[in-house]
C-alpha cells in the first residue's frame, strides 16, 4: 500500500496546477498563506 502524497505544512506554495480552479487567468488569483485566511475567516464565524 502505497501512502499518499500530502504537504508538509498549510503554509506550503506554490499549489500544484490541479490546486488551481479550471479556466483560471492569473491576474484572477492572489497566493495567500491559509493561516492568514483562517486567522481571517475565524473572527466571522464566532459572530453567532
């Protein structure tokens, strides 16, 4: 058995080319590190 292949942190870029939405244009995408999207997106969601 074979062990999938998997990042070695969130932190991790650049993505794979299949990470990336079909028909993307490059000027359409912004990198990002998740922790700051998560760090981002958590204070929204305790709102209630």
């Amino acid at each position: 058995m074979q062990t999938p292949s998997m990042r070695r942190s969130i932190d991790d870029y650049p993505f794979r080319e299949t990470d990336y939405p079909p028909n993307y244009e490059d000027d359409e995408l912004t990198p990002i590190s998740w922790a700051v999207g998560i760090r981002t997106i958590t204070p929204m969601l305790n709102r209630g």
